[in-house]
C-alpha cells in the first residue's frame, strides 16, 4: 500500500537531487534523503529542486520506507507566473524564459548578461531597440 504524505522542505542536496522533508503531523519527523521525481528524462534530463519551507508531496511505497519527493505545487499565496497560454520558467530575480503560444513569441528576459557558447545563427530581421539593423 503506498503511503503519501505532505510536508515541508527541511534541506536540499543540489548534487544528489534529493530533499529532506518534515511531516508536521508525524511530531516534525524529518525524513532521509528522498530523491525528486524528475520532469524530464531521458536525452532533456533534470529536475526542479524545491526551496527550504516549500510544501512537497511524497509517495513511500511502505510506511516508513524509502520513498520519493513528488515535488511542489501551486498554492494560493503563491500564484504562479504567466497564463494559460505560457509554458516556461521564471526566476525569483526577475528572469524568464518562456513560450506563449497565444502570440508565437519565445520571450527570454535576463536580470544580468546573457551567454551564448557556439556559433549563432540569425535568420530575419535583427532589431535593436526598436530600430531596424
């Protein structure tokens, strides 16, 4: 019988991809490392590591037995970014990169510089604040 609880980031390990997580309704057990579920896999593999004190939700196969972190959702004093249309990721110092398929446009903003490493391709046309190069 699998066993889901909901809980609270307690702390994060970014080189292993995993969370510990506290049960407030299990006295604020905190859990061993639990690995995230990835959203990608495969040749676009990664995951999205939730902060200390975001609420995650986690499967354990038994109770009491190594399990996985779900990850976190919406709540409604968070309201995500964007709308309907927009599928992207946006950062907590103003960044974003996103597609809006309402519109076709592939919007990318940065609070500081922008690195390419390769070669750059640019076909049609090339503005630069408003002004036609």
């Amino acid at each position: 019988m699998n066993f889901v609880k909901f809980g609270y980031v307690s702390s994060v390990n970014d080189s292993a991809g995993s969370v510990r997580v506290t049960f407030p309704d299990l006295d604020d057990q905190v859990s061993d490392e639990l690995p995230l579920l990835s959203p990608h896999a495969g040749w676009s593999a990664g995951v999205s590591i939730p902060a200390p004190g975001e609420m995650v939700v986690c499967i354990f196969p038994e109770k009491g037995a190594g399990g996985v972190c779900l990850g976190t959702f919406s709540t409604v004093d968070r309201p995500l970014p964007g709308n309907a249309d927009q599928r992207g990721i946006w950062f907590n110092d103003g960044s974003y990169v996103y597609y809006d398929r309402s519109s076709g446009v592939l919007e990318v903003k940065a609070a500081g510089r922008v690195r390419i490493e390769g070669d750059l391709e640019v076909t049609g046309t090339l503005t630069r604040g408003g002004e036609r190069l």
